[in-house]
C-alpha cells in the first residue's frame, strides 16, 4: 500500500491557490480572507472523505476516521495551513496534506485501524499580526489560556476573540479543549527541514527526535560617545568595534562546536551617526541547541570572552535574559518505530533534532509526540522558493503511511511495545 504523489501534488497546488501573490509566493495568514477561503475547502473535503469535524476553541480543523475501536482514542497526524507574508506552497500545508492523502489510502483500501486515525490542521502557527506563533497548539495544550488572550488585539485594534469566533472557534470553548487530551494517542507531525542537513548528505528524510532550546539575552555593550575626529584612537571607549568582537565571539564559538548555533539578528546603534563614535550598542544574542547544558556552555563560554574584551576596551557590558525555552524531548518509543519502520522500508533516513519549534514540540506536553523532516531544496524556507522533490515527499509518506499502521499495532494504553 502506497500513497497517491499526483493526488497529493495536486492537493499542493490548489491549496496553494488560496493567497497566491504577484511574487509566486502564498501569503496566507491565519484569520486572513485567504485563510476563510482555505479553511472552508479543507472542511468540505474532509466531509466528502467522511471524516467526523471538530473545530476547537482556538478554531483547530480536526478531522477523525474512524477505526474499529478496539482501541481507544486516536493517531493524530497534522500541521498548518496558514503560511508567513509571501511564503511557499511547502511549509505547513504539506504536514495536513499528506495527512489527508494518508487517510484517503488508508481509505481506498478499505483497511480499519484499531485507532481512530485524525488529522489537524492548528491555528496561527506561523508569527502573525497577533505577535503569536504556534497559537493553536499553545491553545490546545493549555499554555494559552483564554485569560491570557481575552484583551489581546492586532495592530489595526482588532480583538483576536473576535476573530476566533469567524472561524468557529471561541474563548468561550477553550475548557473543552482539555476533554480532548486524553483521546489523542499519539502525535505525528511532518514538516520540510528549513535547512540544509539532509541536502548535505543526500538523504531525502530524517526522524526528529527533540527540538531545540532557545536562549535571548538583550545585550548592551556601553562605551563613550565623542567627536570622531577630535578623539584620537587611543582615547576611544567605541561600543561598536567592541560589540564586533563580542558577535564574531558568538560565531567563532559555535563554528568551533557543530552542535550549537548562535546568532545576532537584531543591533542598535547609538547614536547611530557618522560624526560620532558609538557610545552604546544594544544587540539581541540567540543560542539555540539540543541540550540546556549545551546552550549554558556555549553562554558561559561566550560571556567569558566578552569580559575580556569589556577589560580590555573598557566598556561596560550588561546582559537580560528574556527567553530560556528548554529543548523537548520527543517520544524515543515513537521514534524507534519510524526509524525502524524506514529501515525495514530501505530507505535512508537520520535521526536529528529540529532547530526550530513546531506544533509538535507543544503537543509532547499531552501525548506521545514526533515529527518528521522531509528534505528542503537549498534549505529555503518562509520564502517562494521553498521546494521538496516529489520523490523525497513520496518516500517520506509512505514512512509515515507505515509508521501509522505500526504504531496503531503497538500502542496500547499509554504504552508502545518497541
Ligand atoms: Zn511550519
């Protein structure tokens, strides 16, 4: 039993209909006109397949086949359908459509699992004018609670209350959102790598098991603005030349490691002009890596550098740590039954962790949760150019098509039989 690619191609490229802009690209936020287009249609073909549709508070699109019910709750495989300003057809829309191409073969060929097979589609999972990401899945779990959202507007001043109610949703349902939890079994979420380390070794897929922590400290660097041709070289407290040192540090450290990237995306110089040297500069660090112990290292390290540089420049440096997200552990039992599954398949395919945070890094906080990558074409992402080859998006759904049945055979209770 395979998956159909041209049906599910096609799935692709009519969905990608829906906020198709002048660039090539999607632009398709969630609570968006594009969006309310797109919702809709996913609805109706997922009636036409016979699926029984629930919308949760947070306006999740869930979609359950039925099994044999010889054992309780349900197999979830999913992502999102809402996409970044000017994004690509791939990111999100590929996890729900293989999902549904998943639940149609399973169908044609009239097999009933013993679990209840689902499919989500979660709510804002990308960044959105609600300054919220991976909204629906935060919403499920009960890391979002209507409490926290109740006053919560765009920038046009627009309630997001309001806006969950368009689309079936609403605060006032977020309690049942907590009844759901112990009906999902398990969690599988497919997503294109947004990188390059399945391309860098020719393998067209891989099984996540963790997801990265987070680390942000603002960090401000103060020296001593003067006039820039009065004060000579050797009087000079410049913030900027020392902040230079201090993120090429963050560079040089991570290179030299491999398992740990950092980066500085966001400075602000002041004050900023071309007559007068810097006299302070504010950056914000990131660290991002699979363990807390890799990430306080890296941070330690780091800083012990940028006190040499703060003596030596005599500068004052100060740091605020604003986000320290540990990295999630995915199921290792759900884990081992898709590598297994792959191996016993022959198909190539690694284990690694993900560098960015999905909705499945939040859905391991009530079930048994992974993800699976499928191999991006130059890493592209967020972006029109973001592609997968067919032959890779085959491969990795017949694994999931596979892992699927497996793992309906070996849960049992809250238990998997590796
Ligand atoms: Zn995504």
């Amino acid at each position: 039993m395979n998956i159909t690619l041209s049906r599910l191609l096609q799935d692709i490229e009519r969905y990608s209909e829906y906020g198709k802009n002048e660039h090539g690209g999607v632009t398709r936020p969630s609570f968006s006109y594009e969006d309310h287009q797109v919702r809709r249609l996913f609805i109706d073909e997922l009636k036409e397949m016979g699926l029984q549709i629930t919308i949760d508070g947070a306006a999740n699109i869930w979609g359950k086949y039925k099994g044999t019910g010889k054992k309780k709750g349900s197999i979830v495989i999913g992502s999102h359908l809402d996409s970044v300003p000017n994004g690509g057809n791939y990111d999100g829309p590929l996890g729900v459509l293989m999902a549904k191409e998943i639940i149609q073969t399973i169908k044609d060929h009239n097999i009933l699992l013993d679990h209840d097979i689902e499919i989500v589609s979660f709510t804002a999972e990308e960044s959105n004018d609600f300054n919220l990401s991976t909204f629906g899945s935060r919403c499920f779990v009960g890391r979002l609670t209507s409490g926290m959202l109740e006053n919560i507007r765009d920038s046009k001043g627009v309630l997001l209350s309001e806006e969950l109610k368009k689309v079936g949703g609403g605060l006032d349902k977020f309690p049942e959102m907590k009844n759901m939890h112990n009906d999902k079994k398990a969690f599988i979420e497919l997503h294109i790598e947004q990188g390059q380390r399945l391309e860098n070794t020719n393998i067209p897929m891989a099984v996540i098991n963790s997801v990265v922590g987070t680390y942000r400290s603002f960090v401000s660097v103060k020296g001593d603005p003067n006039h820039s041709g009065t004060t000579m070289m050797v009087n000079r407290r410049d913030a900027l030349t020392a902040a230079s040192e201090m993120i090429l540090e963050v560079e040089r450290y991570c290179k030299s490691k491999g398992n740990v990237v950092g980066t500085v995306g966001k400075i602000n110089v002041i004050p900023n002009a071309a007559n007068i040297i810097p006299g302070q500069v504010d950056f914000i660090l990131e660290i991002r890596a699979e363990s807390e112990e890799i990430i306080h290292e890296a941070v330690d390290s780091i800083q012990g550098v940028w006190n040499e540089v703060s003596c030596r420049r005599k500068v004052k440096v100060n740091q605020e740590v604003f986000l320290d997200q540990k990295p999630v552990i995915l199921d290792q039992d759900m884990v081992s039954v898709l590598e297994n599954t792959a191996r016993e398949m022959n198909e190539p395919c690694l284990t690694l962790p993900s560098m960015a945070v999905h909705d499945a890094a939040h859905m391991a906080s009530i079930t048994k949760s992974v993800m699976v990558f499928v191999k991006s074409i130059g890493g592209k992402s967020h972006c029109p150019e973001e592609f997968s080859e067919p032959d890779d998006i085959e491969k990795v759904g017949n694994l999931i098509l596979q892992g699927v049945i497996q793992l309906d055979r070996k849960i049992s209770g809250k238990e998997i039989s590796v």
